[in-house]
C-alpha cells in the first residue's frame, strides 16, 4: 500500500541524546516535511524539502537536522541542542504543485 | 512572516447542533487552503481543499468551507454535528510566495456531546 511510515510509534530516550525518527514514503512525493504538534499550538515547521539534496528551515528548525539523500527518505534527529524535545512529530509529503499533504501516524517521543 | 489563525481553540456541542470553525491567515496573494482533521488515535486526514474556482467547497463527511479572500478567511462549516465528528481541526495555508511551505493554524478541539 502507498504511504508514509514513521517509526518507531513511541520512542524514550534519556536527557542529552540525541535520536532519530524515520520517515518513509512510497507515494514518489518530491516535499517532504517534519511538524512538531503540541498541545494549544497546532503543527509547527521544523524542516521541509522540497527535492532530494536539498532542504530549509522552517519556523523551529532549532535544535533539529535533517537529511534527504533519498527522495523516499526524510528522517529527523533531535539533539541535545533542543531544550524541550518531548512532543507529538509528524511527518508528511505531497507532490509538487496543488496538491494537499498526507501525513504519517506520528511519532511520540519522550525524553527523560 | 505568513501566519494562520484558529480563534476558537476549545468547542463544545451537542449533537445536531450547527458548527462554524474560524480560520485566517495573514496574506494578500495566492493561497491554497486545507481543512484537516486529526481523530482521536487516528492521523491527520484531509477534510477539504481550496485551490481555485468555486468559493465554497465541499468535503467529505457533509463538511463544506467557504474562501472569502476579502477577509483573508476559510471558515469551516457542518450544519449538524454527529458525536463522531468529536476530533481536532486543522486549517493550513500554503502560501503561494513562499514555495512548498504548508503553515498550520493552532487547531481547534471539538467535542460533540451525545
């Protein structure tokens, strides 16, 4: 089935570690993006790209690093940089053009 | 910076009732609008899209939302809510000068009373 998966569903990792969310797309979406959802505050930016070997910040790209050597491949590792890292992240992807996102199941991580 | 605003952050109703969730962005160009929604244990899904034409537009689960670009709006509308539609709504803009950047407003909870 065509989609975007991210894993792991809930993810523990100890204070000053950093860690690594996968996401994956088999859609053969050029955009892919990462979302931080917190309670009251909606979905907030963190990285986008838009074509492989490529990517830019968006609005708390702070404390954050992505990579995209595969267009199917977008993961996001959260530092020891970030200085509130527990929260809801959600990865999504779309074509180019007008088109709308799909978003994956989202990952829980809670840091410790 | 673009920015999208949800003013209602909490809504409660009971079944039947009509329901209008407020969104705005701060923009004057080309927009494309979404309305998602997030059930509870269950992803992001798409409701409804604006990208051109007809202003008001009409989604799945007799949602309908209405583009009124005078008052930089996209407001969401159902005329009877169902204790199922109790989830978290999403409005998103993508703003035309700013390339594949989806900004989303802050969300509103529904809950719809049985």
């Amino acid at each position: 089935d065509g989609g975007i998966t991210q894993s792991p569903k809930y993810l523990f990792r100890k204070e000053g570690q950093n860690v690594t969310l996968s996401c994956e797309q088999n859609l053969n979406h050029d955009a892919m993006y990462w979302y931080r959802q917190d309670p009251g505050q909606g979905l907030r930016l963190i990285y986008y790209s838009q074509i492989v070997n490529d990517f830019q910040k968006g609005d708390i790209a702070e404390g954050y690093s992505v990579s995209r050597e595969k267009k199917e491949s977008f993961p996001l590792t959260v530092t020891s940089a970030q200085k509130n890292p527990t929260a809801f992240y959600l990865c999504a992807s779309r074509s180019q053009g007008q088109s709308e996102a799909f978003f994956g199941q989202g990952t829980r991580l809670t840091v410790v | 910076a673009q920015s999208v605003s949800q003013h209602n952050h909490h809504v409660i109703l009971s079944e039947a009732a009509s329901l209008e969730l407020g969104c705005n962005y701060s923009y004057g160009g080309t927009v494309n609008l979404f309305w998602y929604v997030q059930y509870p244990g269950q992803h992001l899904q798409l409701l409804l899209k604006y990208f051109s034409g007809d202003p008001l537009v009409k989604g799945i689960k007799g949602f309908e939302a209405e583009f009124i670009k005078s008052k930089f709006s996209f407001n969401l509308r159902k005329p009877s809510v169902q204790w199922s539609d109790t989830a978290e709504y999403f409005c998103a803009v993508r703003f035309n000068n700013a390339g594949n950047m989806l900004t989303f407003g802050g969300g509103t909870r529904l809950m719809v009373k049985p």
